[in-house]
C-alpha cells in the first residue's frame, strides 16, 4: 500500500513540476465563491487509498480572495490556484520544490494531500466546517480559530530539564544548553541560548504559530548543547508549533519538524 501511495503520488508531483499541473484547468478568471474564504485545518479525510492517516500534522488552507490560494503541508508550505463555485471547483497545486520532511511517512502524506486536493471538483460548507470532494476523495476541514497567545506575552521561558524532546528518538538535551524564550509581543518573539541572541516575528497559521524574519545575533561558532539549542529552536520557530501552558510550564511542539522543547516560567513560585 505504501509503494502504491509513493508511486501515484510522486508521478503527480513531476507532473506539477514540469507541466505546472495535470488537470484540465477552465480558464475562468477571478477568485473562488466568496464563502470558501478563510483560515481552514484539515481534520481528516478519505481517498482511494482508504482512511488518511494525518500523522499528527496541521494541514491548513487559506483561500483568500484570489485565485491563489497558500497552505501548509506535513513537510513544507504549498500554493493552490481555486477556481468556481461550491458545486463545480478546479484545483491546482503547485508541489514544494524542496522537502524538510522528518520521516518517510511525512513525505508520502504530503505527495498524498497534494494529489487529492487537485482532484477536487465540489464543496460543502457549513459556518465552521468545509468539505472538499470529488470521486473516491473527500477531504475534511475545520475552519481555525483564533489562538489564545496573550497568555504566552510577556512572561519568559526557561528550558527544562530533559526539554527536548526528538518525536521520532530519545531525548535530546537539558537545562545546560541555557536556552530561554520571551515572546515580546503578540508578534515578537525573542530566544537566547549560550551562543546566540535570536529573534524572530510570528503569526497564527491555521492551528499553528509560524516563525518569520528569524535573525540570529552573534558573531562566534558555537558547538554542544547551546549549538544544539540554537539549531533545535530555530526549527521550531520556523517548521510552525503548537503550545499549551499549564500553570507555569509551556511545551512548544512541532510536529513538522518532529520536535517538542518544554519550558518552565522564570520567576514562577
């Protein structure tokens, strides 16, 4: 079954590669209907390959009010172009030309989707539910809401002992890499470990916060747990994460890039 996925799955991608897409696109001009618009996290689906095991991955949509429309894969980010109505769509996507995918099974979960979603030809839609259907696929989505990040702002974070933790192998490193994170502003983040000072703008993506403009400052070669530190937050910052704060520990956790780094608050009682 996985051989199958593979080779159905890469033979859409080189298509999309070389031809720019293998479906029969109208050309039709302007967006799609108004009331597909918005922030939208795959919650689950089915194909000819039967049930879509999503691995823990945040697979989002955002249809804007273009034709194109941009998501985030289990791997990395990808384009949509959206045509028609809720009863009668075209899709086209546009393959990542690079992979960061932590396991095998990430990759073919990415190929998958983007074969899937260029199948689409219909929708439904309800006020927080959107599906995306055409022969043998259908293809779930919540719209998002809102993450609640005030509760992150202005507080700083220590990493905690056995902090990091690799999703696919054992733990990683503890409190000695020195790595501390403060998220200034609803969109500024800031991070040091014992090499460098980094700092980075962040924004709500489906289920995730998403790293951008990530600038590391420092002007020496740092090696051991604070290079590791600096290497781990950096892609996590930058793969998307969720977080949860209970009391005074916040674990951020990216499933994309196969990471999750505990925190205690400093200063906590």
């Amino acid at each position: 079954m996985r051989n199958a996925k593979w080779a159905m799955a890469l033979g859409v991608v080189a298509c999309a590669l070389v031809l720019g897409g293998c479906s029969v696109v109208p050309t039709t001009d302007g967006a799609p209907d108004p009331a597909l618009r918005g922030q939208w996290i795959l919650a689950g689906g089915t194909d000819t390959f039967g049930p879509i095991d999503l691995l823990g991955q945040n697979i989002s949509l955002s249809i804007a009010d273009s034709a194109i429309s941009t998501g985030r894969n289990s791997c990395s980010d990808y384009t949509a172009t959206i045509y028609g109505s809720q009863r009668n769509l075209w899709v086209t996507t546009t393959a990542p030309q690079s992979y960061t995918c932590a396991t095998a099974d990430q990759n073919v979960l990415q190929l998958e989707y983007l074969l899937d979603l260029q199948r689409v030809r219909r929708s439904t839609i309800t006020k927080s539910e959107l599906e995306l259907s055409a022969e043998g696929v259908e293809l779930q989505f919540r719209r998002a809401t809102p993450l609640r990040v005030q509760q992150l702002v202005d507080r700083t974070w220590q990493l905690a002992t056995s902090a990091t933790i690799t999703l696919h192998s054992p733990p990683a490193f503890a409190r000695d890499a020195g790595g501390s994170i403060k998220f200034v502003s609803p969109d500024l983040i800031e991070a040091r470990t014992t090499c460098e000072s980094i700092t980075a703008t962040y924004r709500q993506v489906g289920a995730e916060l998403v790293a951008g403009d990530i600038r590391l400052i420092g002007s020496f070669p740092c090696n051991g747990a604070g290079g590791r530190a600096e290497a781990e937050f950096t892609r996590v910052f930058e793969n998307g994460f969720t977080f949860a704060v209970r009391h005074n520990t916040l674990a951020l956790t990216s499933a994309r890039a196969g990471i999750a780094l505990g925190f205690d608050e400093v200063g906590a009682p």
